[in-house]
C-alpha cells in the first residue's frame, strides 16, 4: 500500500553539483509521466464503464454511467446533501485517527521496550484486531449510542493496530550506534527519545499511518452502518434502502473515494515535511 | 565518489608550515580546548573488563591495564580483533564502566560520558535527518547552547575539517569521507582536550586514508587535544602517534610500548620513513603476523544489539564473537 510517490526527492540539496540537478529534473520529468499515467488510466476506467453501460442496456437503478453519477454528484452537492454527511463523517475519522493514533503510538512504543509487556499484550491485541469490526460495530453502537462516542472508538480500534505494529518496529530498529553517540554526548534519556528515536522511528511510523487513514475511512462507513442519523454511511443506505436513488449512491461512494485519497495525500504531504529526504 | 574538499585544512595546513600551533591566526575562531600544561590527561590503574557471553560464562575483554598519558599526546592502540581496543577507549570515554581498577580524565575519577572527551566512532554515525551543520552543531544543541551560538560554531567547525561549502548538505549526499570529517568536527564541537578516534579512517581507501591521518595531525596541532586512537594499520600507528601500546589477544593486556621514531611535526615523507619501518616490522614480530591484518574486517566496535540500547554490558563490543 505504498502510494504515489512515498519518498520522492522533495528537499532542498545542497544545490553545489551539476549531478544533483540533473536527478531532479529527471525526477520532475517522472512526476509528469506518473501525472499522466493516472489521468489516463481514470479515462480509461470511465470508458469502459460507459461502454459497459451502453452495451449492455443497463438500467440506471442498475449501473447508472459515469456521467449520470457526475451530474447527480455535482447536483447533490449543489442544493448540499453531500455536505452535512460528509463533514459528520470527516469529523469521526479524525477524532477516531486521533483517538487510535495517540493510543497505538503509545503501545506500539511500550511493546518495543518491554519484552514482558510485548508477551502480555501481544495475543490480547492481535485477538481483538482479529474480531471482524462489523460483527463489533452494533454492539459498540448498543453500549455506547449512535452517537459520536461510538463511531470514534470504532474508527480508533481499525486505526491502532496498524499503527501500534509501524510504532513498535519503528522504536525497534532505531540503530544502537545512534544511541550510544547519544549517551557519549551526555544526551538525557528524554533527549535520546526526542532528538535520536522520534526521527528515527518516524519513517516506519508514517507507513503505519498511511494504511491506519484509509481504513478510520473504512471504519467511519461501517460505524454508521451500525446506526447513525448522519455521515456519508448513512447516507449509502438512505439512497439504497429508501431513495432506490442508485447514481446518488454512486456518488457517495465516489465521495467516499476522494476523501480517502486526499487523507492520504495529506499524511503523505506531512510525512514529507516531517521525514524529508533523507 | 570523489572528495572534493581538500582545499580546506590541507592546503591552510600547509600554509601554516613547519612549526606546531604555528599561526594563530588561521585558527578559524575555534575555541582551543582547556589550558595547556603539562599533565596527564588519562590515567588508568589496574583496569579489567569483561562481558557476559550468552551459553555461559563471561569473557574477559581487559586485563590489568595502566596506562598513562600525557597531554597533548597522540597515543595509538593496536592489536587483534578480540583483544579489547575498543573496549578500552569506550572505558575512558565512560560508555563502560570498568569491573575493577580506576579511569582518570584530567584529574577527575570518570564516572560516565564527559564533556572534555570527544569521541569518533569508526563509522561517521550522522543523524541522517540532519544537514552537516546540524549534525556539528547536535551535541551544542544537547549541551543547552542557544541556536545562533551554536550553528556559529558548527560553522566555524565545518571550515576546520574543509566542509565550509557543504553546511547544508544531508549525509546521504556527502561522500564517506566527508561524512567522517563531520564526524570529527561533531567530536570538536564542545571543545574537548581529549579526542578518542576509534578506526576512525578505516572504512576509506588507502590515498584518502594517507591524507586524512595528515589532516588529523594538522587538527591535533590547532586544537591541543590529547589523542587516543584504535587502529589496525601498524604503519598508520608509527606514523601518528608518539606511542604505540600493543595489545594482546584476550584477554586484552599491554604487551609492549613502542616509541615512534618520528620527531614532529610530521609530514607525508614521514609516512615511508625507514624508522616507520623498522618500528612496524618491531610490532608485528610481537603481534606474531607476518603482514598486515586484513583491513575492512567486522567492525568490532559495535555496542549492544539490544532493543534498549541502553545497556551495552550485556552484548560484548570487542570480545569478537565470530560472525
């Protein structure tokens, strides 16, 4: 689940040698051709999907075409039924990813140093992120209401677990040559932590984020699904169940799709200013 | 990847000429280490080490050591894989407390990592995060030293070791040999009078090797520090120290103390000077090898494989256990 563009060579070199240029515009000229790749493997995709539609004589309420799906979009967005639904859902992902995060930041670091706390959680987590999350979600929704509180804690538990195995294997593999120049330079522990094996572990822990963002999106739509009165979820089954509105339905999901890649562009957007090239 | 910094200390070392401290001036506004008198810097009195081995038992890295020395001294250990010299500088440093006997730096019993050592570990070990001047500048930073201060000084340390155009410059994007000069300037940055290099050179090729021990002897005549250094170039030995201890297989003990013949300063001749020789052909004979051990071998100084990290006590450093 690598996605575009991970590592790319973003900072600023030293700008000295003609070399150093040259791989940038090379790395430039890529880019494009990457640019370029994905438009035309999206029109591709919306051919096929129209010419699908076409020969086959498929009713709307059965596979609606792309262009059907944009105008019903661009039209729901106008008299604004995507917006509240959307930013329901926004709102539980981030909380959620906050929640999860913060939680899995602070295990995954406790596993990678504790061996006996490794042993006696280990099974625990692996056993609860084993639990199928829909088979969990309505009870969760039960105990806690259909409120936020419920969507959050599902949002956060698909969220941990990724990013408690990146945080742990990160903390692991800081190199013990780093630390001990640490300890020879009187570093505190506190300083080891913050200015040796936070960066050092940060890499591993972006790639935690990156998988741990598209799925609090995963775990919002299936929160909902328990039972919620608003969130883009909802709003699947509303055009499903009681709307028989199948293009409105395509267009949350298109909806939905957008929104996890510009989650992910944005995780991949701090990453780089936070891990930079290296 | 070629070297392109030899303009630097090279080239201000040449123009300082003949003559140890010689012109102040191109003193690059480095603060020179504490007061120069004469003294001992180190000092070790009957020092043993030894390391727990998984199966069973334990495995003495250190034997007995005394050793004095002097400052402003160049002192250069040899030895075999497994007789301790990495072991013994990390005891000076105070990475390793001794099982037994005292460590002396400056007159001050060594307790732990102290400010008036500086410490080059055989590889540059960069914070890769960090530009070059960051990296200089890490351990001003971890001192308490205000930002403008110390970026100031690690600039000033950068044009020391011929890096002046390469502030900005990430590890991955300087050669191995540069990424060792920023090592050694991250060493000078608080101003040690007691500089430990641990195979510092070995990991370059045999002419930038020859260049930077000259360097280092440049170095050594601008910042008056006491030098103590591990390698396993008996040549190398001769040519930079004014003593050569020779250590033997574990457990490590000093076998024998060879004088350098060299007078100072010291220059690239020097380096295939018949003394040199002579003394190298002495060492070997007591090492019982017939050439030169082969170079680029494990690098034996590595701490703890541990998660923590924090305790190399456990996981030898020297006592080789064999890969």
């Amino acid at each position: 689940m690598t996605g575009p563009g991970g590592t790319g060579t973003g900072g600023t070199g030293p700008g000295a040698s003609a070399p150093g240029v040259r791989v940038r515009t090379a790395a430039a000229r890529q880019r494009g051709q990457a640019v370029l790749a994905v438009v035309a493997g999206g029109l591709a995709f919306v051919v096929a999907w129209q010419a699908l539609v076409v020969l086959g004589d498929q009713p709307s309420y059965i596979l609606p075409g792309p262009v059907e799906v944009l105008e019903r979009w661009v039209d729901a967005w106008r008299v604004g039924i995507l917006q509240p639904h959307l930013a329901a859902t926004l709102t539980e992902i981030v909380l959620g990813l906050l929640a999860g995060g913060l939680a899995g930041l602070a295990v995954g670091y406790l596993l990678a140093r504790s061996r006996l706390a490794g042993l006696v959680l280990s099974p625990y987590i692996v056993a609860a992120q084993s639990t199928p999350i829909l088979a969990l979600a309505p009870l969760l929704a039960l105990w806690l209401g259909t409120g936020l509180a419920s969507k959050v804690l599902i949002c956060g538990l698909i969220v941990f677990f990724p990013i408690a195995v990146a945080t742990m294997v990160g903390f692991r593999g800081v190199d013990p040559r780093l630390v001990e120049l640490g300890r020879s330079l009187r570093a505190t522990p506190r300083q080891i932590l913050v200015t040796l094996e936070i960066p050092a572990a940060l890499p591993q822990i972006f790639g935690g984020l990156r998988v741990g963002v598209t799925l609090a999106v995963v775990g919002a739509i299936v929160a909902e699904w328990a039972g919620a009165d608003q969130g883009l979820g909802v709003l699947i089954n509303l055009a499903r169940g009681s709307l028989f509105d199948t293009p409105l339905l395509f267009a949350t999901l298109l909806t939905i799709a957008l929104l996890g890649v510009a989650l992910y562009a944005t995780v991949v957007v701090v990453e780089r200013r936070l891990v930079g090239a290296r | 990847m070629t070297d392109p910094a030899p303009a630097g200390p090279t080239s201000a070392g040449a123009a300082a000429g003949p003559g140890p401290g010689a012109s102040p001036g191109l003193d690059a506004g480095v603060a020179v280490g504490p007061v120069r008198e004469p003294g001992v810097a180190v000092q070790l009195a009957g020092v043993s080490r030894s390391f727990v081995v998984r199966p069973s038992g334990s495995l003495l890295a250190l034997e007995a050591i005394d050793l004095s020395v002097r400052r402003r001294e160049i002192v250069a250990i040899v030895g075999p894989n497994g007789s301790g010299k990495s072991t013994l500088l990390r005891v000076i440093a105070g990475l390793l407390a001794p099982d037994s006997g005292s460590v002396m730096v400056e007159g001050r019993p060594v307790t732990g990592p102290d400010p008036s050592v500086g410490f080059v570990f055989q590889e540059p070990r960069l914070l890769p995060w960090r530009s070059a001047l960051d990296n200089v500048a890490y351990p001003l930073e971890l001192a308490g030293v205000e930002r403008a201060t110390r970026r100031d000084r690690a600039r000033d340390l950068l044009r020391l070791v011929g890096l002046a155009g390469f502030a900005e410059a990430r590890p991955s994007e300087l050669s191995g040999g540069m990424r060792q000069r920023v090592g050694i300037a991250r060493a000078l940055a608080l101003g040690p009078s007691v500089l430990l290099l641990d195979e510092p050179f070995s990991a370059l090729d045999a002419l930038t090797r020859d260049r930077f021990n000259l360097e280092l002897l440049r170095l050594w005549e601008r910042t008056a520090t006491t030098i103590v250094l591990v390698t396993h170039s008996i040549p190398e030995a001769v040519f930079l120290a004014d003593r050569v201890l020779v250590l033997s297989p574990q457990p490590g003990r000093i076998e024998a103390e060879i004088p350098s013949p060299l007078g100072r300063p010291r220059t690239v001749a020097d380096l295939d000077a018949p003394g040199v020789a002579v003394a190298a052909a002495g060492i070997r004979a007591i090492l019982g090898t017939p050439g030169d051990p082969p170079s680029g071998d494990p690098p034996d100084g590595d701490p703890a494989r541990g998660p923590s990290g924090a305790a190399p006590s456990g996981a030898g450093s020297d006592p080789a256990v064999p890969a």
